[in-house]
C-alpha cells in the first residue's frame, strides 16, 4: 500500500495502520472495534489510536464556527 503513494515519501505501512485505526475510532466512537481489527489484545494499545486533543480542537472550531455564523445573522 505504501509503494502506491511514492509520492508521499513519509507515508509507511505503520502510518496507513495508523490512519486506518484512527478513522475506526473517530466513526464509531467504539474502542474496541479497532483493538480487534487490529489485532491489539490491550484496550490501553488500542486507546492510542484515540486522540482526545484532537477532538477537544474539532469541538472547539465547530463551537467557533457556530459563534461566527451567529454573529453574521445578527447584522
């Protein structure tokens, strides 16, 4: 998979893994699909594909986002 993006030189199979474990965790908010697909026998292993400032930044751009949109109604 990796050789297919030869033009990203940074990309790795760890990183395509990464990536995929991340998306699991992000569209089904559950730990544990990851952790199986993934084969990690460690929920803590499995919590690493997990961001919580990650999240904590897309909540606070959307509540941004919310105030602009507000305020441009307003005028």
């Amino acid at each position: 998979m990796a050789k297919a993006f030869k033009s990203n030189k940074s990309m790795s199979p760890h990183k395509l893994r990464h990536t995929y474990g991340t998306n699991l965790v992000e569209q089904s908010g559950d730990i544990h699909l990851p952790m199986t697909r993934l084969g990690h026998t460690s929920t803590t292993t499995a919590a690493l594909y997990k961001n919580p400032e990650q999240e904590k930044a897309k909540k606070t751009a959307k509540l941004l986002g919310e105030r602009r949109t507000n305020y441009l109604e307003k005028d």
